[in-house]
C-alpha cells in the first residue's frame, strides 16, 4: 500500500516542538489574525493532514506555513510548498517549464528551502532514472533559445558582476576540490540564491544577462556536484537538472555549462550503478555540442563515453572513445580552460584508461598490470590540492593491484587511501572503499584479511568532520 503520510510537514511540526493539538490552536490564532474567523482546525484534522496526506483547501496552506515559520523562529518563511502541501507536478522536468522565470522561480524555491533545512529534513525531490531523466534534459536539446532575456525590474548588473561571480564559484570549486562537498555547500547554496536572483530581477544588457545565466548554471553545477558528495543525491539532480535549464536560457554561450552539467549528471549515474543512463546523458552531450570546435570538452565526454562503455562491458566501443579523446586533447586550444573543465587534464585522462583497463581485466586478466600502469602515470600528474581525487586514485591502484593478485601493493595504495580519507569529508570515497572492502573479502590472501581489518574501522567512522560554512 502507498504510504500517503507527509513527511515533510510531519518534519516541520516535530521542528517546532510542537503537538498536533497545539499546531491546532496556533493556527486558529495565525487565521484569526489575518481575518479568517471560519479556520478552526482540530488536533484529528491536523493529523489527517499529515499522517494520510491530506490537502487542506485554500488559505490554509498559507496559514500554516507562517504558524510553523513562527513557532520553529526561522528567519525566512516557509511555504506551502515546503509543508508538502502544493501537489509535485507530473511533468519530468523540475520546474514543468523551461521558460526564464519559471527556471529562476525554481532555483529559488530550492536554494531557499535547502538553506532553511537540515540533515534530517526528507528530502522533497525524487531521483530520475532511466527515460524520465533523459526527457527531464531534453528540453536542451529541442526547445528553441530564449529570445530576449533583459529583466524588467531595477537593479543594474555588468559586465563586472559576472567576473566577480565566475571568480566566487571558482574558488568555491577548489574548496570542494580539496576538502569534499561538506565544508561550504551551504554557501554555495547562498551564493546560487543570490545569483539568482540578479539573473531575474536585475537590469542589464541581454549580453549581460545571458553571461548571468551561464554563472547561474555554473554555480547550480557546483552546488550539485557537493550535494552529491555528501550523498543527497535526489537534490543533487534537481541542481543538476535546474542548472541545465539556467544554461539554456544563455543560448550559444550555454552549450560548453550545459555539456558539463550534463557530464555531471552522468557521472553521478555511473556512481549509481546505471551506467546505461550515463551513456545516454554523455551521448546527449556530444550530440550537442557537435558543432563546437575540437578540443578539452570532446575530450572529457569522449573519455567519459569510454568509461561508460567498459561498465557495460562494451569494449571495443570503450577504445574508440578512448581514441578520439586522445585526438581531441591533442588539438586542444592552448588557451587557459573555464575552470569547469581544468579538472579533466592528463592526469585525469590516464586515470579513466586505469578504469577502463580494470574492467576489461574482467574479462582479460591480464589487463590488470596495464591498469596499474595508467593510474600510477595520472597519480603521478595529479595535482597536489585535488585531495578527493588522489583518494580515488589510491582506492583505484589497490582494486588494481588486488586484479593481478598482488595483495601486499594494495595495503600501499590502501594505506594512503586512508590517510586522505581523513582529509576530505566525501561520502563517494567512503562508497568506493566500501567496494573495495567487498572485494578485498573475495581474495583468498591473508593480506587481504589484514588490510579489511584497518579499512573497517574506519569507514565505520566516516568521513573526515568538517564545519558547514
């Protein structure tokens, strides 16, 4: 049977220490107060609301969003929405309309519902998979661009504010980077809101305005990226998938964010075992951006696509792709990268051939030893501040070195798994050690056996603490 409850106002109500009863009373007075002498709600009718789900008619949603706005002290206030009291709309899409204001009536309903919750808020969104994510994102590909975005409200924005906001998103970008998603989401969270709002409400030039767009879908992508490292997944699509829609509003000078966005999605797929869903994201991508020049972007969705193919065990396919990445990083512009995309370097494309390498040893064990060889060649180029990503290098060589059964090289890179385990507050390192403890059970050595016995302690601890800024 479908549970009807409303978590999400049974949420709020618990927030405010509050009975049912109580809220009852409350929200007489609160509807007393604006003039609605006729809402006189009992304790049963409040739990009618919550536990099956029922949707109190008009102005009582209202009503009760500033009765628990002031019982829970929030300084902003909540919405109906936010109660779980505005049915989800049955489009695929978040927002059912890729139009610009409906794209930032969206981002900035989510940005301020996420800074108003916490780690035990349910979470409103739903993950998509399969043909309903990818309808989700197709609005990119088939709607036609915006024709004219300057706002209509006062509020003068230029050239210089995006500058100044592409720098913000950069440094909250190497943030992430090297401490995990945990340590400044929340502030990216602010910053998306008050980009947002720029982009909506303030006056500039449609060139300006398409440029704040594109900072837009930048920032959603960065507030994505650490709403999936913390495990938030079902958020972090909604980002990702708002962010593609802020991308669209830019036009021509959206398409290179929104194949990152889309390179995001995809690889938050991966990690969710759907690799089939990831393979048509990144497809979805490159159909786009067809018609842009060669170089990094091609690149890193051709190496992507590799990665794709090797998990389902699409081999041939996985080496052509590989094949044309390493054409496309060889006509690479020499011009600095967006900041979005400096992450996939060399490095990072030898470290992806280790992956695709380890999965062929699947199939061909001998393809281990040249697995070790590709990541070893990118840990070696890895920059130094990229902590989460030298974790997923180390986790990488010891499954690496466990395929061509060489246990006492996987304590090594086991070893310094760890130790930046504890530097970065990341739950996909934690995911992909939890892998590897499955796999290190399946070996028959006793090395092996010890190596579990330092790894599971400290997954049982988690990731490294850090403050939310």
């Amino acid at each position: 049977m479908t549970d009807r409850r409303n978590t999400l106002l049974a949420h709020w109500v618990s927030r405010a220490h509050v009975s049912y009863g109580r809220l009852a009373t409350e929200l007489v007075r609160t509807a007393a107060d604006h003039g609605h002498r006729s809402i006189r709600p009992d304790r049963s009718r409040v739990a009618r609301w919550i536990t099956n789900g029922e949707q109190p008619r008009p102005p009582a949603p209202d009503l009760l969003a500033a009765t628990l706005t002031r019982l829970c002290h929030l300084p902003r206030p909540l919405t109906p929405a936010d109660l779980g009291l505005v049915l989800a709309p049955r489009s695929p899409t978040p927002t059912g309309s890729w139009h610009p204001q409906a794209v930032v009536a969206s981002l900035l309903h989510t940005t301020r519902s996420d800074a108003m919750s916490d780690d035990t808020t349910p979470v409103p969104a739903r993950l998509l998979a399969g043909p309903e994510l990818l309808r989700a994102a197709q609005g990119w590909l088939h709607l036609p661009d915006p024709d004219n975005l300057t706002p209509r409200r006062p509020g003068r924005v230029g050239t210089a504010d995006v500058l100044a906001i592409q720098q913000t998103t950069d440094a909250f970008r190497q943030l992430d980077n090297a401490h995990g998603g945990a340590l400044c989401r929340r502030a990216v969270v602010g910053q998306l809101h008050h980009v947002t709002e720029l982009a909506g409400h303030g006056s500039s030039t449609d060139t300006v305005a398409r440029g704040l767009f594109v900072a837009v879908a930048d920032l959603a992508s960065v507030a994505g990226w650490m709403t999936h490292d913390i495990g938030r997944h079902a958020e972090s699509q909604r980002y990702f998938l708002l962010g593609l829609q802020a991308a669209k509003q830019a036009g021509p000078a959206g398409l290179a964010i929104a194949a990152h966005i889309l390179n995001c999605l995809a690889r938050q797929a991966n990690h969710l075992n759907r690799p089939a869903d990831a393979l048509d994201l990144v497809q979805a991508a490159q159909y786009g951006t067809r018609k842009l020049p060669p170089g990094r972007l091609h690149a890193l969705l051709a190496t992507l696509e590799a990665r794709c193919h090797a998990v389902l065990g699409q081999l041939p396919d996985a080496t052509r792709a590989l094949g044309t990445a390493d054409h496309h990083l060889a006509v690479d512009a020499p011009d600095a990268p967006p900041s979005w995309a400096e992450w996939f370097d060399t490095a990072e494309h030898h470290v992806t051939v280790g992956v695709c390498e380890l999965l062929a040893a699947h199939h061909d064990p001998t393809r281990a030893q040249h697995a070790i060889d590709m990541v070893q060649r990118g840990t070696a180029a890895r920059p130094q501040e990229r902590t989460r990503s030298r974790a997923f290098d180390q986790i990488l060589l010891a499954r690496a070195h466990l395929a061509a059964d060489q246990p006492d090289a996987a304590d090594t890179a086991t070893t310094d798994a760890l130790a930046l385990f504890g530097q970065a507050t990341s739950t996909r390192v934690a995911d992909r050690l939890t892998e590897l403890d499955h796999e290190l059970s399946q070996h028959p050595s006793t090395t092996a056996a010890t190596i579990r016995e330092r790894l599971r302690p400290a997954l049982a601890a988690g990731p490294a603490d850090a403050p939310t800024l």
